[in-house]
C-alpha cells in the first residue's frame, strides 16, 4: 500500500510516499480501507514538532490523524463492525497514520458514519467534533440551561459546537459573518449576531 510519511520532525515540511506492508490488525482491531483523510493544523504541528513534549513519535511516522473509509477486515473479537461497513475515526495518538491507503483501528475507535454522508465530509467530522466536545464538557463544563458563547462560530468549529451544545440544553449565542446567519439559526442557535454589524 501507499503512505505518505515523515523521516523525522522538520519545520520545513517534507513527505515522502512510500510503499509499505498492509497493516496486521489485533483481534479488537478493524482494517480499514482510506477513502478520504482529513487535513488540519494538528498535521503542521505533529510533523514540525510542535507537540513532541506531549507526543513523541517513533520515526518514519505515516502522518494523519483522522479518516473514512470501508471496513476491509474484522478481528476475532469484534463486536458491531463487519467487513463493508462505511466508518470514520479519529485515530488514538498513539496509532495515527490515516495518509495511508489503509489503516488499523481499534473497535473503540471508530464510528459508522451517518446515513447518507459523503467520505469527504465525514473525514472531517471526527476531530473537530472531539475538539468541540472536550471544549464543551471539559474545559468549560457547562451545564445544562447556562449560556455558550462561540466568538467567530460560523466556520467548522461552530458548526459541530452548535449541535452539540443544543443537545446538552445550552443556550447558544454565535458571531460571524452576516452569510452564515440563516444556516445557525437553522441549526437552532438561540441568537446570531453580524460581528460586522453588531458589538457583542
């Protein structure tokens, strides 16, 4: 298979396709064959090594953190998955390497994408949606019936914050431009407010 990888952490960026082995899966695992991978700001920092005192990688590292795909293979002890299953995933730290024709993940892991989802767009869902969680529950843990803020909302992060927070029984408020408007208050934001137009 084709993956694309770093020899080492370089704040000149550098790939290099190669081929390689089709990963061996665990008996928890799933094999999963890549349609689409996400491209984020977490790629530029793992592969400058920004983040090495968080997450030190064993080098050369196939690069990616999160993807869709078909399920190629089961292990033994697979529960809830089998071989054809549409699915997408954002890969533990420990095992990314979705810029790859195809990955390993664990059960745990992985999710079936929604009904009617394009692989593009589900690839990137899983980060953003963890990263707007972990905000949500996390760092600010709001509760239920308090009010959530989201300056500068109407790009991807917003547009999974906002779902989320619904759910949780948040009041929502976003800011952004006057084009997003009708597709937040679609999505069911308590009030949109024009950063160009309104002084929040």
């Amino acid at each position: 298979m084709k993956a694309v990888q770093v020899n080492g952490y370089s704040k000149r960026i550098h790939t290099l396709l190669r081929d390689m082995p089709r990963p061996q899966i665990s008996d928890s695992e799933v094999l999963i064959e890549v349609k689409a991978a996400a491209v984020n700001p977490l790629e530029i920092l793992i592969l400058t090594g920004s983040v090495k005192l968080i997450q030190d990688y064993t080098m050369p590292l196939t690069l990616g953190n999160e993807c869709s795909g078909i399920v190629a293979e089961v292990g033994s002890k697979v529960t809830g998955f089998q071989k054809g299953d549409r699915v997408y995933t954002r890969l533990p730290l420990h095992k990314i390497g979705a810029f790859a024709e195809y990955v390993a993940a664990d059960q745990n892991a992985i999710a079936k994408m929604p009904e009617g989802y394009d692989f593009n767009p589900a690839a990137a869902i899983p980060l953003t949606g963890l990263t707007a969680y972990q905000a949500i529950t996390e760092e600010l843990e709001a509760r239920p019936g308090e009010t959530l803020l989201i300056p500068g909302g109407s790009g991807s992060f917003g547009q999974m914050a906002v779902p989320i927070a619904k759910a949780m029984g948040l009041h929502v408020i976003v800011t952004g431009n006057a084009r997003a408007k009708e597709q937040f208050l679609s999505m069911g934001v308590d009030r949109y407010l024009d950063y160009k137009q309104e002084n929040y």
